[in-house]
C-alpha cells in the first residue's frame, strides 16, 4: 500500500512492507532511476544529481532506504538482502523496470537486487559500495592516514554509538565540502540524536557483504562501478573496484574513479558522477531526450 504526503514542495510517497514502510520521492517521467543512499544518510544524498537525471528524462525515485531518513524504523534485519528486497518492492510498485543507483550498503543491496530479479533490473550504478568480503589492510593503516582515521571513527560509532564519531568520519569521508555542508551536517547530526536511528546505524555497521559478495557472479544485467581516488573506507579504493568488476560475469561490469572523491561523489563531486552515470543510463535505458552537457 502506498500514501503520500507533501514535503518542501515534493510529494513524498510511502510504500508499506508488513507494518513498515518506506518513504521516497517521485519525481519526472521516462524510464525508471531507482536513489539509495548509503547507511546513517538520507535521500538528501542526491540532492545535486535528482533534478539533472529528471532533466534529462528519467522518472526518478529518490528513497530512504530501511531505518533511515523518512523511512519507518523497527525493521527485522538491516543487511543487504533485506535492503534488496525493498528496492525490488518498489521497482515492482512502480511498474517498470529499472537502473539501481546505490552508494555503499546500498551497492550490495543492488547487486543482490539485480540477481534476484534480472527481469526488473535492467542494470545497476554502484557507488563506493561495500560488496565484498572486507578486511583490515594493516599495511594500508600504516601507509594511509585517511584510511586509518576513517576507520578509527567508524569503529567508535559502531561500538559507542557516538554521533561526534559519525561526524568526524563524515568530514573525512567528504574531503571537499559542497556548499551546503554546514547545513546538511547539522540536520544529519539532529537526525543521529534520535537513539533509534543510531541504533539503525550501528545494526547496518555489523553486517557483512558476503550477502553481496556471493551474488556478484549471478547478476546479468550491465554494472558501472564509481570510487572515489580519496575514499578513506579503503586504502585503495580502486583496487576494491576492480575486485568487485573482476567477481562479476565477463564484460558486464565497468569501473570508473573520480579524482579526488571520497566515499560521497553524488554530494561532493555530482556533476563528475553524472557525466559517468548519464551515458550508462542512456545505453542500459536508451537516450532520452533534453539531456545536456551542463549538470550545475
């Protein structure tokens, strides 16, 4: 079951799973773009890439994901299965298939999405994504500070559910701030206050990718991967990206790195990620027409 309700000017929906229910924003028309955003973060995420996706002719639907932002919380489980399975509810809901666009937690979520259902998922844009086995490169924490000053936050928001610790690492992983930064971190911050949605932070922290990791070899439809050449959740991030290429099926996964990006680049460096996801959508989806070179 699906209700709506007006938020700054767009109307929210809210699609219901048991006695919870997602919240999403629905904007444009064309073929369908699928937004999940990362863990402890909302779909404010894409804030900068939305309105240039529905320009450039895409329906697009903007969600929080279980736990987080709009989104009820109480969920059973925050893995990336459970994830998976509520993008596929709302791709189904919606009625059409489409292109999952998701950034770390969410990136296994789609990739377990798309080998689930490879008739409603028509291909897949994982950013900084958390889709394999992980672990602790000890030589990294010595020859990375980035790396082992991420790591440090993330481990103390994990273990102490602190939200100081969440936003220093969130200054580490965004190491150019956009415009809006001060603002954005400050809403962030009031939302992590709420115990329950730290509790959902933490839960998502503790599970592990090899859901995601076990399915890489059972997607069929296109991948573009994106990393950020500064992301501090890996002390290689690009190495990580071309381990999840090379788990994938022959020839169906690409990977692209952004300069500079940390483990945000739909906030920090939109308009790089949108020249590489806009080509990607248009051979998996077709062109469209209205798109332009000019995403500010």
């Amino acid at each position: 079951m699906a209700y709506t309700e007006c938020l700054e000017g767009i109307m929210t929906e809210y699609l219901s799973i048991g006695t919870n229910r997602l919240a999403y924003d629905l904007q444009g028309e064309g073929p369908l773009v699928v937004l999940a955003h990362g863990m402890g973060d909302s779909r404010r995420s894409y804030r900068f890439v939305v309105p240039a996706l529905v320009a450039a002719g895409y329906r697009v639907a903007n969600l929080d994901i279980r736990g987080c932002g709009g989104s009820s919380t109480g969920w059973d489980g925050y893995s990336r299965t459970d994830i998976a399975g509520d993008l596929v509810a709302l791709v189904q809901h919606l009625g059409c298939p489409a292109v999952l666009v998701g950034q770390s937690i969410s990136g296994g979520a789609a990739t377990i999405a798309a080998a689930d259902a490879p008739d409603l998922i028509a291909g897949v844009v994982e950013i900084a994504p958390f889709t394999r086995k992980q672990s602790m490169d000890l030589g990294g924490m010595f020859r990375v500070p980035r790396y082992r000053a991420a790591s440090l936050q993330l481990l103390q928001t994990m273990l102490r559910g602190s939200v100081s610790n969440w936003l220093k690492y969130l200054d580490i992983a965004i190491p150019v701030k956009p415009t809006d930064w001060a603002a954005e971190r400050s809403q962030i911050a009031a939302v992590m206050q709420d115990p329950a949605r730290m509790k959902v932070l933490q839960a998502m922290m503790k599970t592990a990718p090899t859901d995601a990791g076990a399915r890489l070899a059972d997607v069929r439809s296109p991948v573009l991967v994106i990393q950020g050449s500064a992301d501090p959740d890996w002390a290689d991030p690009r190495a990580e990206g071309e381990r999840v290429i090379a788990d994938l099926p022959a020839g169906l996964g690409t990977l692209a790195v952004i300069d500079g990006a940390g483990h945000y680049p739909q906030a920090q460096t939109p308009n790089e990620l949108l020249d590489l996801a806009l080509p990607f959508l248009a051979r998996v989806l077709g062109a469209h027409t209205n798109r332009g070179t000019d995403h500010a």
